[in-house]
C-alpha cells in the first residue's frame, strides 16, 4: 500500500487523554454554548433491553422519545459506557487486538430542537481541524445514499454542507442504510447520519476511500453526527418529526490513539499506567505489546491487556451501583479477571483492589463517584474474590474428572467451571429423564441464565457428548429477554382460577388509592367505591353470565380501588355488595388490562352488568400500608448502616413483611440489627411525612437520594414513595419507586419491632419485621417476660442449698420460658438479650443436678462397697431416676462413679435412653490371667448383646466401657437382672 508522509498533527507531539477529553468539552461548552452535562450512570434503568447503558444518548431518550422537554437546548458530556452483551458483545475480543474494550468513553454533543446538520457538520470539522488540527486529507466523510423502497431521497443537504465547508469531493462518500441511517429500535426517532474516518495508515486518496467502512484498521471511523429528523412508524412507514435533533458521538479511546499517533488503544495513557501497574505489583515479564496468540508472550500480554480493560469496567460499573448478584455478565468479568491475575501474575484480588484505585485516579476527576465509591468497589471485590474462591475449592475434584473425561474442555475458561459443573449436571438429569439427544432452546436458555453458560461453551459440551441443541428457538428467547418488559400477567390467575381466553371487555380502570383519606389527627376513612361487573370468570376459565350463592369467581369490573398482588405486596381482601347479595373478596389478581376480584359469593346472586360496592377489608389495608411504609424505612436505615447493600426482595403481608438484603461484609451484628430497629422508631417518633409522586422515570431516576434495584425495570411514568419532614423541604429519609399502599406518615406505624434476622444465602440476609398492634404485643410479650425472668433469678440468688424437687420444677419452668423465647413473636434484640440471662440460668440449673446426680451416684456405690463387705469385687447398678437427667441435661458419668472404689474391682451398670451402659475397673495389683476389666465386662457382652471399649489411650485390662443393644421397655429390666447376675456368677469364679 502507499502511504504519504508522516502526518503533522499537533496532538502526535504527546498531549494526554486528560487534555483531549477536556479540549473536546471545552469545544462545545464554552465556544458553542452547550451545557456540559455529567455522564449518567452505567446502570440503567427502565430498559429491560440493556445489561449497560452502552451508548451516549442513553439518558436523552425520553427527550427524542417526546415523552419529556430538554432541560438545556444544547448539551455535551463523556459518557461512561459499557458493551459486553448483545449484539455489542466485545468480551472475547478484549485484549485480542487493540481496540475492543468493554468499557470505553463516548464523548457526545446533542441539540434538542436547536441547531441541525449545517451547525453540526461545521463544529465537528472545527474541532478535528482547527482544535485538533488533523490534516483535512486525512478524513473521510460519508452521507446517507437514499433508500429507494422506503422512499427516501440521498442526503444531498449533508453532502452539499460538507463541501462548502472544504471537503474534496473525492473525500465525500454515499452509503446505505445499514452504514448511515440511524434508528433507535424498531420504532421510533431516527435519521441520516454522517460518519467521520480517519486515514489512520496514510495512504493515497484512492486506495484510502475505498476501505471507508470495510472493518479495517488502516481507516476507521471517530465520530458520527445522527442527524434525527423522522419518526418510523412500521416497517414501512417513516414520517418527519416536527422536531429535528442532533445527537453526535466520538470514542475517546480511538480518537486518543489516532491524535498520540499509536497503533493500538492499549499504547496510549489511558491504558498503559494500568499496565505498568500490573507489571510493578506482579514482577515478572514485562509487557511487549505482542498480540501473538500463538507465543507465551504474546498470551501474557494480552493478559496484560485484559486486566488493564477489565479493571476499568468493574471499578466504574461497582462505583456505579451494579452488583453482580444482579449481573451475571458483569460477575463473569469479574471472575475472568480474577483467573487471569492468579494464571499470569499469581497474584489474589490484591491486584484488581490495586488497580481499581489507579483507576479512580485516573479518572476520578471528570468522574468523580469512582473515588466517591472506592470503598464500596473494594467491598464487593473482596466479597466475590471469596465467593468464587470457595466456588473453585468445591468444583475443584468434579472439574478435574470431567476435563479428564473430555480434556476439550479444560480451554474454557475458570470463571465459568462452577457454572459448566451445575449446567452439566443439569443436563445429565434431563438426558436421564427424556432419553433424548435433542436438547430443547428453552433449557439451553436455562443453563445460559441460571448458570451464566456462554453460548460457545454450551456448542463445545454438547458437540462432546454428542447432543443436539434447538439453537433458533436458543436464540430466539435471547432475543426475547433482551426486548420483553416484565408484564404482571399469568394463564393462571391463581392455583383456583384459569384466567379467560380472551375478554372483550374494557380494561379495568385501576384506582386503590383514591379511596383512602386521613384527616389531622391520624384516622383513616375508606370510603366504598362504586363498580360495574364487565364480565365474570369460572374456575376453569370460562366466561358466565351469572353467579350463584356458593360459587367462586373471578369478577372483572369497569374500574377497582383493591390492590393486586405486586411490587412483593399481597393483594386486598374485601366484600362486594349489590343490593340481592354479598361476596367475600379473597383474592385480586392482574391478568393484561383486566383485574380479576376472586370471591365467593355469599348471598344472592351476581350478574354481568350489576353495579356492586366495593368494600375494603380495611384493618387488612391499614396493616398492610403500614408494613409497606415500613419496608422502605428499614431499607433507609440498612442503607444508613452499611453503606453497600441492595435490595433482593421483599414481601408485605398486613400481618408483617419480610425484607431481603445483599450483606457483602463478615456480619450483620446485633448492634447493626439493634441500629436499625432504633432509627425505624425515631423517624416514627419523628412524624414524617409519607408523600407519593408520580414522576416520569427520567425525572424519577435523577432524583438526588433515590434508591433504585439493580436489574429492575421501571414504566416510563413512575410512582416514587418519599419519606420526610412535613415541609418537605429537607433531605428525604427515604425515596423509591413503588405502586404499593402506603400510610401518609410515619407515626400511623405507630411501633416498630424486628423479630428475626436470618441468612436467605450467600451474601443475603432476610429480616422479619412488624408494626402497629402486631410490634405492640410483641414488645408487651417482651416485658412479661423480662419480669418473669427476673422473678426466677431473684428467687434463684435466694437458694443456699437447692432441692431435687425445686429444680424440676424449675427445669420446667426454664424449658417453657426457652420455646416462648425462641418463638418468633419476640423482638430480636431482647430474645437474645433474654437468652443471654436464660443461659445463666439453665447453666445454674445444669451445674446444680450434676451435682446432686454425683450425690446420689456416690451414695450408692458407697452402698454397695459397705454391703459387699470382705468380697473382692463389687457391683452395683445405679438406679437413677430418668426425670433427674432430663433437668438441665444433667450427664451420667459412671467415671465419677467408679472413682469411689478404688481399692477393688468394680462394675458398675445404669440405664442410658433405652442401652444398659456399664463401666468396669480394676486396681492394677489385682488383675491376673483371666481377671481383668476387658474379661469381665466381655463375659457380659456375649451374654446381653451389644459392644465394648476401653477409653482412648487406657489399658483394657484396668478400665472398660459397656454398651447393650438397644433395649425395649418390657425386657429392659430382664437384661438388666441377666448381666447383674452373670456379672455375680464370673467374678465368683475368678476371684480369690
């Protein structure tokens, strides 16, 4: 190829990314008058369609959507961008070759309504010739060529501006639709746009445009001007928007290794500090920019390489909120991180901690929450490091017998073993059960979003096991969970109810909030609401005309003020009333556009058409909205306490509500536990108030405060729950997006108590909490039973010496107050306050009939020595009553027993849950050939049944231990009278 001389470009003399980012702001800002804008976050929200927010306009959508007004009539920004997922998927190239990245900066200018192509054009060749000073030979430029079936003409107006403004004709090229038409989805705003390219590798004029959009590196594109002036209706059907916008993008990274003259992004100062980092924490080979897959040093750089993109894109999607519970593509970024630092630099999450702070100073000043919420990333790298530590150390023996059984598989990577392992398994299963080879696209799918199973990994495994896979209908539901919202609805209605066909009648208007007041001093009026019965259902689905007394069905009417189960809300209860008959309301349910009231009617009976009264179970409703109001104050309160966490789930009964939370540290401690039970009552004490909003989501989600769920998907006019002083002037407690009931302040909760804290799986913990009359009467059980166990230690620090008759009685007394302790009717705080004391006392107990069991165990040896008189043995059963050792779980030691003959052989025998138990012992003076504790005690095991020892580390011949089989209750006192007596009859024989 031939190639020009060296470019003279000012920016090839050494100017940093930091200086190109800002010079390209400055540009817009202050020489065009665009307000700069901070980058939003990567984690979306309201679009199910994306993992990331994966281009610049991400947050302007709502504005080209017509669903909001623009705050500023010219904006420009860096966006903080992610691409690893989709038809963006740039994961497996990473490191490859020197520009796929999965984190990159998308510098962007926009116009809303202002400016359009003429303005547009001229800025951008301002800034790439002027500012920049690219030589203009160097660029190509390309313009939409008209697309004849759709009726649109080529962009003449684009192509006429750039050359009035210098453009060479031969550096002017039409493309097509596929190249220069840009469109938001399958509807919705689009246009022409302009492309930028670059002649990276200098060559002629006439080699150089024909590799214009070909995929090479020698001409790339750096910017694109979408130029937004239609709105697609169908397939077929544009139509010109009477708003026209501009909306430009520019890749940082690119644009840096053009201008700082490199042939790769991994040369320039945005990737190289994370690189040398690498080098100097690790030692080693340093890197040599090889991209020889085929060398180990070409595999080392690239290792190199991918720790230096990865780090980036974890430390900004962490800083930006995303968790990898919700994100099983960010978790396998991360583990593939973790696998290449322990492989190639033999280093733990050390390194990528490391790393992550270079990358907050790097890029900490134009994105200031990456130091802001450096503390946060390195909690969670530390919590998935051990994670899938513990992962590998389980998987470790299975993984080494399946690669040893298809050794192929041992080039997947580390990171997805455990998920291979369980995916495998799974398979295994199925191809038991079905006794096919033909694996259908739904469970491939299963396997891909469960166990997080690439689709190249899967290909590999069933190609091994000799498997089929459906792979349209795999690719097909892929595509299907990228585009589906997630819609309450369900053919079946409820396990009673089949829902309807198909209904064709109006939808349900939907107003359970309209039917709620609250006047000054805090009391709730439900008022009864007016409906009209659309249509009703029967149990297997069908479509009546009308109900009688007895019948359950589902009720679809013209409008409903009762909640259906959602957002982890159980649904309302209530009555319908008409004037010929009742319903009891047990059940609502959201089917499409209809609610479904499941009822039983009563009275009477119920006809499509009848006007009914809607009557809400209202203590039902109150409790609920209070325990909903609740939810959202805990959440603010674990918030205040951890500072990294994140809603799991949540579920709200009017009875209580359970609360599940990511716990990424060691513990959630009593005094975590006791803080936050303490903050909920505050604000309640505080009498705040409970407002809701109804917000576009654009605006809902700019909210300062607001706590969003990670991989939730939100509609595009969003209710959001505030909680805050009545003037509503001050910092808001707590703010979400929720539809569920809500009280209209906190002091109508009334009381507050956490009843247990328990662990929902690794890195999850679940609360069960109450409020209103259910806290009360858990908090009036707790001071019961605090004075009923201070009754008992009083009357305990009174005993001087303690009768076996008291302690039964206090034993039962104990063991009552532990059930009703560990109940879950007590508050959290006090049941383990309460079983702390309670522990002292059961041990009093314990101590005190072990104590009088030696007693009487001594007693009645000592018995038996004095009755055997001159004899050379003795032996003894220990008659101990069974109620003595259930006190305090008192232990029967017969070593204690044994210890008060020590002068002559002795066994002593007893009864232990259901076995005759012995132990024999012998002064070692007296034992001869065939007298000793092993022979005697073995003499009796032959002859009842069971087993022997001697304890660990202890002559047989001088201490053995018996055990019978297990003895029932009729022949328990025959086996004891046998062993007794054939005890008697071998020591008589033995003995001198």
């Amino acid at each position: 190829m031939k190639r020009l001389k060296k470019c003279t470009c000012l920016y090839h003399s050494g100017s940093s990314s930091k200086e190109i980012r800002e010079k390209f702001l400055d540009f817009f800002a202050k020489e065009h008058l665009h307000s700069r804008v901070p980058s939003s976050s990567v984690v979306p929200y309201g679009d199910p369609s994306l993992a990331f927010v994966n281009a610049g306009m991400n947050q302007f959508k709502p504005i080209f959507l017509g669903q909001a007004a623009p705050q500023h009539q010219r904006a420009v920004n860096s966006q903080k961008c992610i691409r690893v997922g989709g038809k963006h998927n740039d994961l497996d190239d990473v490191g490859r070759d020197g520009y796929h990245h999965t984190f990159f900066e998308m510098l962007g200018s926009w116009s809303f309504n202002d400016y359009f192509k003429k303005e547009a054009c001229s800025m951008a060749w301002q800034l790439l010739t002027q500012v920049y000073r690219i030589p203009p030979q160097k660029l190509f430029i390309t313009y939409f060529g008209g697309n004849q079936s759709l009726g649109l003409p080529s962009d003449e107006e684009c192509r006429e501006i750039w050359l009035s403004l210098g453009v060479a004709a031969d550096h002017i090229l039409p493309f097509g639709m596929k190249d220069n038409f840009w469109e938001m989805g399958l509807v919705g705003p689009c246009g022409p746009c302009s492309e930028i390219h670059v002649n990276k590798a200098n060559l002629e004029t006439s080699l150089a445009r024909t590799l214009v959009n070909q995929g090479t590196e020698e001409v790339v594109e750096i910017w694109n001007l979408v130029f937004m002036q239609y709105n697609r209706i169908s397939n077929q059907v544009l139509e010109k928007l009477p708003a026209h916008h501009i909306d430009t993008g520019m890749g940082l990274e690119r644009l840096v290794a053009f201008l700082q003259n490199k042939n790769s992004n991994y040369d320039t100062d945005l990737f190289l500090p994370l690189i040398d980092a690498v080098h100097q924490i690790s030692g080693g080979v340093p890197y040599q920019g090889s991209y020889d897959m085929q060398s180990a040093q070409g595999q080392r750089d690239w290792a190199y390489r991918l720790l230096a993109d990865h780090s980036r894109m974890i430390t900004v999607a962490l800083a930006d909120g995303a968790f990898p519970d919700n994100n099983h593509r960010l978790r396998r970024v991360m583990r593939q991180a973790m696998v290449t630092s322990r492989k190639w630099f033999n280093q733990d999450a050390s390194l990528l901690l490391e790393l992550s702070q270079r990358v907050a100073d790097m890029m900490g000043g134009v994105y200031p929450e990456l130091s802001r919420n450096l503390s946060n990333v390195h909690m969670l790298l530390r919590f998935e490091e051990d994670i899938f530590r513990d992962h590998l150390a389980k998987s470790g023996r299975e993984w080494s017998a399946i690669v040893n059984q298809f050794p192929e598989l041992s080039a997947l990577p580390t990171d997805q073993q455990p998920g291979l392992i369980a995916g495998l398994r799974q398979l295994e299963d199925w191809r038991r059960s079905s006794g096919s080879d033909k694996i259908s696209g739904s469970l491939a799918f299963k396997l891909y979003s469960t166990h997080g199973l690439q689709e190249d990994s899967l290909q590999l495994l069933v190609q091994l096991k000799g498997w089929n896979v459906d792979w349209p209908q795999f690719h097909q539901l892929m595509a299907d969970e990228r585009m589906s919202t997630k819609i309450q609805s369900s053919a079946a209605v409820s396990s009673q109810f089949q829902c309807a066909t198909s209904l064709k009648v109006a939808p349900t208007v939907w107003q359970c909030q309209d039917v709620c007041s609250r006047n000054a001093e805090g009391h709730y009026t439900f008022k009864p609401f007016d409906a009209t019965v659309t249509a009703l259902v029967s149990q297997d689905g069908r479509t009546i005309e009308e109900a009688a007394t007895g019948d359950r069905v589902a009720v679809i009417a013209d409008k409903s003020c009762f909640y259906y189960e959602a957002g982890g809300q159980v649904s309302d209860t209530g009555r319908l009333l008409w004037p010929t008959g009742a319903g009891q309301v047990e059940e609502i349910r959201r089917v499409g556009d209809h609610i479904y009231h499941l009822i039983k009617v009563n009275e009477g009976n119920l006809r499509v058409n009848q006007t009914v009264q809607m009557m809400l179970d209202e203590d039902n409703r109150l409790n609920t909205m209070a325990n909903h109001t609740a939810t959202h104050l805990l959440h603010a309160a674990i918030k205040d306490i951890l500072k990294v966490t994140c809603q799991k789930s949540s579920y709200v009964t009017p009875e209580h509500f359970r609360f599940e939370f990511g716990l990424f540290q060691s513990e959630f401690t009593l005094e975590m536990i006791s803080q936050a039970e303490s903050s909920v009552r505050n604000w309640i004490c505080q009498r705040l108030a409970v407002d809701r909003l109804m917000l576009p989501l654009h605006q809902a989600v700019s909210l300062d405060g607001i706590t969003l769920v990670p991989g939730e998907s939100y509609p595009d006019m969003v209710s959001v729950i505030r909680v805050a002083q009545e003037s509503g002037k001050d910092e808001a407690i707590s703010l979400e997006p929720c539809c569920g009931t809500h009280v209209r302040n906190t002091a109508d909760l009334e009381e507050f108590a956490i009843l247990s804290v328990k662990s929902a799986g690794i890195g999850s913990r679940s609360v069960r909490a109450v409020t209103r009359a259910t806290a009360k009467q858990s908090l009036c059980r707790a001071d019961d039973l605090k004075r009923e166990l201070n009754l008992l230690e009083e009357m305990v620090n009174k005993f001087n010496a303690v009768e076996f008759t008291q302690l039964k009685e206090l034993d039962k007394t104990l063991k009552q107050l532990r059930e009703t302790i560990s109940s879950d009717d007590v508050p959290l705080i006090v049941n383990k306050e309460l079983s702390f004391r309670l522990e002292k006392l059961e041990s009093y107990v314990r101590q005190a009939a072990q104590e009088t069991l030696a007693r009487l165990m001594q007693h009645q040896v000592e018995s038996a020595v004095s009755h055997a008189g001159p004899a050379s043995f003795v032996i003894v059963y220990l008659s101990i009553p069974h109620e003595m050792l259930d006190i305090g779980r008192a232990k029967l030691s017969l070593i204690k027993a044994t210890r008060h003959c020590p002068h002559k052989p002795i066994l002593v025998l007893a009864s232990d849950d259901g076995c005759l138990i012995g132990r024999c012992t012998f002064p070692q003076e007296m034992v001869t050939g065939d007298f000793d504790a092993e022979k005697w005690s073995g003499y009796v095991i032959r002859a009842i049944g069971g087993k022997g020892s001697s304890p660990k580390g202890q002559d047989p011949r001088f201490n053995y231990n018996i055990r019978s089989r297990k003895l029932v209750n009729d022949s328990e006192e025959s086996v004891r009278q046998q062993a007794l007596s054939l005890a008697t009859q071998y020591a008589k024989s033995r003995s001198l």
